[in-house]
C-alpha cells in the first residue's frame, strides 16, 4: 500500500510498505478521509517524548473495514467507521471508572501504532466506532478533534443562561464553540487573532467575536457582560497574555477549562492565589476525551447539531503531501483543517 512514512524528524517520504495484517481484535480499516493535526507536527519536529522513528503519522481519519481478526464480534467488513486516537485496555483502575483517556496501558497513534495517512490502517478493535449513513467521510475524520472540544465543555460542566469565553478559534475551539452552544449559555464569546475564524465563530453561534490585536479583550468582555465577567473560559489556545486574561475575566465560581498545551513541557503560568480562594474559581486540565465523549461527539455530528463540514478548508492526495503540510502549518488561504482525500468511497 501506499504510506506517508516519517523515516526521522523532518524527513517524510511517500513509500510503498506491507499492508498490516489484522491480528487479535484488530480490525483492518481502508482509509477513505484523514485530517492533519497539530500533533502530526510536534512529532515531526521530533518534539514529542513518546514518538518514535520510522512511524506513519495520521490519528483523525474515517473509513471502510477491510477485514476483521479473530474475537472481534460487533464490527464487520463493509463498516464505516471512526476511531479513537488511542487504544485502552479496558482493565486498569482508570478504564474501569470509564477514564480510558487515563488508561496506564494506554496506546497512541503514531507512538505504539502506524497512523491513517495510509492507504490501509490495522487498530484495535476497541477504538472503532460505527459511522451512520448521515455522516459523510470527511466530517466522520473530524470526530477526534470534536471529541476534545466535547470534551473541554463536558469537563466544564456549563449551565444555561452562564457566560462562557473561548480562547483561541482553531478546530477544537470551534468545534468547543458548538457543543458549548448546546448548553444555551447568555453569552458566547470567541477570542482570536485571524478574522475569517472570528467570523465562522459567529457563524456557528458565537454571540461575540473579539480580535485581540484589535480590542482589549478585558474591557471588551467586560462591556459585554456589563462587568459581570466570564463563568466559564475554554481555554483553548494562547500564551501568558491571554491565560493572565482568561484570569481576570472570571466571575466567582468560575472556572478555567484549559485543552491547550503551552510551547513547552515546563511552562508554568501564575495563578492569583487570593483571588483563586477568595473568589473559589476553579481551573481543571483536559487531557484528550474517553470513548462515552467520543461517542456522544460523533451523535451529535450525526444528528448535524454541530458542523464539521465548515471547518474544512483544504483536501490534498496523499502525492501532494508536502503542499498539504505547508497549507495546515502556514493556514494557507485561511485554512482550518485540511484533509488528505485518500480512499475511493
């Protein structure tokens, strides 16, 4: 088959390897649609601690079941499918609370598995969800993505009439943006810098758009919420400046959900300590979703109560694969999440 295979950091090459055989509980899955992430780029910067070298990057991506190995009972050839970005073993004290995401024995695409910029990915079976008719290929690659922004309003636990503030419109913000929507907060703001974001947040349901090289993001929010603040900040993107901001704008008893990761492994950005008792504001860490948030993402994608389609701006073949890198790293023409069109359908 043909395979994007990262041989070392920086170094890509399109390469005809063996198709994977589907072995215990695996299941072999035709790629029909996959989407480049930020990820795929810190692992090929050689950034990430897991990564490992030669591996095929790809961890959003939809398809059709090739083949199914031995055990393997509710799937079968001719599915469509999604998947999970990682496998759980279904065993441990996290994944019998239901946390797979926490999972001790957790295994990642593309750190303990090849990845779906392929012709053909091999997954356990555990990480395959069914895809309905509704769905098309291109918004099923995108239910990954949507699963972190479930999963950030999930974690956030937002009630109705609550004001909520979103940093930073990349595809989890917008996709944070439309399940936070569902929850029908007073108020909705997104922050951002590039405003064909700012205007497609409106476009699904931002009250507010606020472009911080343009307005003071604090007044601004504050003019807006008649100097109530925020209940809720998804924190989805951004440095120092806007966490110090995403801290004064909180109510009391609001709460930080923060999905972005810093530059580094070791940033450490100050809390105002008198004011995180005083006020009893809150901030909790979302680490990637587990598989009920999954497949609560992908219903909702299903039912078109949140929209995948227009937050695709680009599709490549796998042949133009550097031009689709540069598209997604630059954003190229105002791109947001570009796809490799990979499979017949």
């Amino acid at each position: 088959m043909k395979s994007l295979v990262l041989l070392e950091p920086g170094k890509l090459e399109l390469q005809e390897i063996s198709i994977p055989e589907s072995g215990h509980n695996d299941v072999l899955i035709k790629v029909i649609s996959a989407a480049i992430c930020h990820t795929d780029f810190v692992v090929m910067e050689g950034q990430h601690s897991w990564a490992k070298y030669p591996c095929v990057l790809g961890h959003e991506f939809s398809g059709i079941i090739e083949e199914t190995g031995h055990g393997v009972n509710y799937l079968k050839k001719g599915d469509r499918v999604t998947s999970l970005g990682y496998s759980y073993c279904g065993e441990c004290p996290f994944c019998r609370r239901g946390i797979h995401n926490a999972c001790i024995n957790i295994k990642g695409i593309p750190f303990h598995m090849d990845g779906a910029f392929g012709e053909f990915i091999n997954v356990p079976a555990n990480m395959v969800y069914k895809i309905s008719d509704r769905l098309g290929f291109e918004e099923a690659a995108l239910t990954e993505p949507a699963a972190n922004g479930y999963s950030a309003v999930d974690r956030a636990n937002i009630y109705s009439g609550e004001k909520v503030v979103i940093i930073g419109p990349g595809p989890i913000g917008l996709f944070a943006l439309q399940y936070a929507k569902l929850k029908q907060p007073e108020t909705l703001i997104m922050n951002g810098t590039r405003k064909e974001r700012l205007d497609l947040a409106v476009e699904l349901g931002a009250t507010h758009a606020i472009n911080v090289r343009k307005e003071d993001p604090y007044k601004t929010i504050m003019d807006i919420t008649s100097g109530y603040g925020a209940d809720v900040v998804l924190f989805c993107g951004g440095g120092q400046d806007a966490w110090e901001m995403a801290e004064s704008i909180l109510a009391p008893f609001g709460r930080v959900i923060v999905e972005a990761l810093p530059e580094t492994h070791d940033t450490k950005w100050p809390v105002t300590v008198f004011k995180f008792t005083s006020s009893s504001i809150g901030f909790l860490g979302v680490s990637g979703y587990n598989g009920q948030q999954f497949g609560v993402a992908l219903k909702l994608l299903e039912n078109k109560q949140v929209n995948a389609s227009s937050l695709i701006t680009h599709r490549f073949s796998l042949d133009r694969y550097q031009e689709a890198f540069n598209a997604s790293l630059k954003r190229e023409d105002g791109a947001i999440k570009v796809l490799f069109d990979i499979g017949d359908k």
